[in-house]
C-alpha cells in the first residue's frame, strides 16, 4: 500500500439511510467540506427540505426508481463508481466510456428487518422489509475499501467527520478497513436475521446452515477468567432480560455477571405475580435460595434462609417491583446484582449507597414458555437447541404411589418441578411451603446431589437454632429419573414426604416401591429437565 493510496479524498458521497438519525448534520458537514452528496428517495426529498443541494440517483443512472422502489441502486452507473479501482487503467477507461463517476463514500443503513419481526409483523410484511440493493452497495464498497468509506451505523457519523477532520478531508486506508469490517459484520447479521426469522417461519427444526449475528452491547473487561477476552452482544431479541435491561446504577457488568444474572431472570419468570411475589437468589449460574412470600420482603428473607452461605455475594433476580422494606433487607449483605421489572424511587435511594451494586431494571418478566434458541460452541462445531420451555400442569402429573400428595404437597411439588428446571444436572431441590430448603447442583451421581442438599439444610438449620433440618416435612424434586431407589430414600432420611420425578427408568417399579414402604407420595411428569 503507498501512501499515495493510503490517504484517498472523498468527492463523492452517495446517502441512502432508512434510520435518518443524525443525517442532515452529517450531509451539511460533508457539504460544507465540497463532497457532492447523491441520495434515493426519502432521504433526497429530507436533505432538499434542509436546503442541501443534491442529485437524485435516477438522474445518475438514467432509470426511475421502480417496483415501489425495489430497483433503485441496482445499476452499472452507481456499482461501477464503488467498485472502480481507480489506479487500474482498465477500470478507468470504463469509467470514461460509461460515463461513470467514482463514489468515495457510502452511506447506508438497511431497512428495519429486525424491528419489523421483533413487532410480530405477517410474512408478506416481513419479505418487503429485507433490503436488496442496500446490501449490495455496501458489499461492493467494502470490497473496495482500498478507495471506498463504506457508513452503516448512525453511530459511525462522528468518527468519520473527525477523520476528515484530521486528515484535510482525506481518509486513511486503516479507518477505511475498519468501516469495511463493520459493513461486512453488519450484512452478515442482517441476513442472520432474515435466515433465522424465515427458518421459524417456515417451521424447519434443523436447516441446512445456521447462522447467528449480534450488535456489541459491552466490550468486557475479561471473560470467566482475567487471561479471556470477551464481549456482550445483543441478537435484536424484545425478549425482557439482561440484555435489554437498564443499568440504574453500579460498575460496569463482568461475563460472570450477566450470565449469573441471566439464570436469575429466567428462573423468578417462572412465578407471575399474579401468584404473588417471589424472589430467585443465584449463585454461578445456579439456585441457592427461591421462595414465594406475602409480601417481596418476606419472599426475599425466606430465599435468603435457605442458604445465606452462598448467598453472599450472589444475584437477586424479583417477580415484581422491587420497593424500600425489601431494599433495606438487601443491603445489609453484599449482594453482586439486582434484576427486577422495576423499583420505587425509596428503593433506589436506599440501594444508590451501595455504589458497586449493580441495579437492572427490565420493564416486565421473560415468558417461560416462548422458546428461543440456545447455542454451545464445541470444537469444531456448535450444537443448536431450542431453550427448555416444558411446562406441567395438574393434568399431566400420574401419581404412581398407593399415597397420593395432599393438597399442600402438591402446590410445594409444582413449586419445586419449576427450580429444579434452572438447577444444573444431577439437580435435586427440597421445598417446603413455598421455599426452597435444600438445592444439590451440578453432581456426577444423582444420590450425591440429594445428601448435599440435605446437608446443605442440616447447616443452615443449626445457623438458624432450629431443632430440626429444613428439609423435615418438605418435597423433592429431581430433574430426571432415579435410577435407583437410594436418591429417593436419601431424600426420604432428610425428611421429604413426596416426590415428583419423570419416570422413565428400568428401575421405575424398585423405586415406586421403595417410595410405598417408606410411605412417601410420589408423581411422574414424564418430562425432564437437564441442564448443563
């Protein structure tokens, strides 16, 4: 590269923007520095309203637009003037005998595809929102960057107008690579978009290629560990959560974070407010206190009773608004993140003394039963899945004991079924009137998970000067099958008195039978819930 390339004057600027956020800012100052601006539609008649001269690309290319303007760019004279190496001799002698003039600069953004599928748009809507010719454009001038600056986000209008500043109207072949990077990320997630949002359309569970794109939300300042480099995105999704939440308050948040606090939301998503309030307390990635109360304070302290522990330090993630009483009661431990659809402004000011405490507000819960999709990357490959949104009701339980839950003990089962979904596998979770009071996470054998979570409440009871476990008079719920009965008569020591579990063992009748001797209720969903 020369310097006389590395340096390359902009003329010509062809503007053609469906977001025209910043646009009569941007084209007053190219004009004012002698760029000749060319433009389409919309964006022509709104520069000519400021009193900005400007050429219309029909006028360039000699054909109106057309096709309720699906053909307006798509030409010879306006892809010749990107794509033109102006040092090739060839090129240029095309140029002259077409009657082409070089494009130096391109300014497009492409129409709202994303937003038109995040409003729930019909199909034929969402076919007329994909951009043709502005994709194109764009890849043709990114192509060309060693003479091109290729602009597709508004945000980019600053740093170019300070480049011409610092360079006399010039820009450098490094600030032009960069914005082809941009451009060539920015053409890949839209038709990411376009794919994926045709692939649900159409209903095809594993299509031949997967794509997947996203906007960086936050550089971060390393991943799981200091010696990893990480980054946030945002796949466009109007799904509540972490990533469209707003920050009120606290430093900036770490990977662990957000991947804490994610587990946090989903999880509390299960239990509307309509039913009350509730509170979900996370601790990596994984439940260490839920609990439904009467009020968010009492739902708080009896999810923080369950394991204060690990609490410390932990994501507390609201059903509902979070208000003062339950703020003053999560002050007085250091707690990482609070995620909830809301808080008063008594709330804030109590929790604003804590200047590390990272406080999100997300405008309302995540639904548990849309599915998304989840991705993992293993080497060579990823696997795609869609997210677990299985869902029981009363209807689809079998009570397969001579015992049947009472009342009380199925409301608790219910409760537990929907923690143990967000558990990590070998997942068993203790529940006793509304509460979680035993969790075991993430274990190789399904029994150890039961002693953990047992032992688990045998300490939290001594800390609380309780008599007995919390786990005497409880339920428990395990994410799969027992394979053998010694799980489930761990659980039946620790004081549980029914069970809700899949099913689907060889060993089914061992257990049901061993749950009968030791008169315990138990129920079978035939759905499971891995997590891992």
């Amino acid at each position: 590269m020369t310097e006389t390339l590395a340096l390359y004057p902009l003329r010509r600027a062809l503007i053609s923007v469906s977001d025209k956020t910043g646009l009569i800012d941007l084209a007053r100052s190219l004009a004012s520095r002698g760029v000749e601006l060319l433009s389409t539609g919309g964006s022509a008649g709104m520069l000519r309203e400021a009193g900005l001269e400007v050429t219309d690309v029909a006028d360039v290319t000699g054909f109106p637009e057309m096709m309720d303007g699906r053909v307006k760019t798509l030409h010879p004279k306006v892809h010749g003037g990107l794509l033109a190496l102006r040092d090739d001799a060839g090129h240029v002698a095309a140029m002259n005998e077409h009657d082409i003039t070089p494009i130096d600069l391109l300014i497009v953004n492409l129409y709202p595809f994303e937003e038109t599928v995040a409003k729930g748009a019909d199909y034929d809507t969402c076919i007329e929102n994909i951009d043709i010719g502005g994709p194109a454009m764009i890849r043709a001038a990114a192509k060309n960057h060693r003479f091109v600056s290729v602009v597709t986000d508004t945000e980019d209008y600053a740093a170019l107008l300070e480049e011409l500043d610092e360079h006399d109207g010039q820009t450098t072949y490094a600030f032009r690579q960069k914005l082809a990077l941009n451009a060539y990320a920015r053409t890949g997630a839209y038709d990411a978009a376009v794919s994926a949002w045709m692939t649900g359309a159409l209903g095809q569970e594993a299509p031949r290629r997967r794509v997947f794109g996203g906007t960086l939300a936050q550089t971060l300042r390393y991943g799981e560990n200091p010696h990893q480099k990480a980054g946030f995105y945002r796949d466009g999704s109007s799904r509540p959560g972490v990533a469209s939440a707003t920050q009120v308050q606290g430093k900036e948040l770490s990977y662990n974070n957000i991947n804490d606090t994610d587990a946090a939301f989903e999880l509390v998503s299960e239990f509307l407010p309509g039913n009350g309030p509730a509170c979900a307390i996370i601790k990596h990635a994984n439940p260490c206190g839920v609990a439904r109360g009467e009020t968010l304070r009492e739902a708080y302290m009896r999810a923080f009773d369950c394991d204060r522990t690990s609490a410390f330090g932990g994501i507390i993630a609201l059903n509902e608004a979070l208000n003062a009483e339950t703020a003053e009661e999560i002050a007085q431990i250091f707690t990482e993140v609070i995620i909830a659809p809301g808080a008063d402004e008594k709330a804030r000011e109590i929790l604003a003394k804590k200047k590390n405490l990272r406080l999100l507000l997300t405008d309302g819960l995540a639904d548990p039963l849309t599915a998304g999709l989840m991705v993992k990357q293993v080497s060579g490959g990823f696997l795609v899945q869609d997210k677990d949104s299985g869902h029981i009701d009363m209807d689809d339980l079998r009570v397969v004991t001579k015992r049947a839950p009472s009342d009380k003990e199925m409301a608790d089962l219910l409760f537990a079924w929907k923690v143990a979904k967000h558990v990590k596998s070998n997942a068993i979770v203790y529940v006793k009137d509304g509460a979680t009071v035993g969790v075991g996470a993430g274990q190789m054998s399904r029994v150890d998970s039961c002693r953990i979570a047992a032992r688990k409440s045998h300490d939290m009871a001594e800390a609380l000067g309780l008599a007995e476990p919390l786990t005497k008079g409880s339920v428990v719920a395990s994410d799969a099958f027992f394979p053998f009965a010694d799980g489930l008569l761990t659980a039946a020591e620790a004081g549980a008195t029914a069970v809700i579990q899949p099913g689907g063992s060889m060993r089914d009748q061992d257990v049901i039978d061993a749950a009968d001797d030791a008169g315990l209720a138990m129920v079978m969903t035939r759905m499971r819930h891995f997590r891992h």
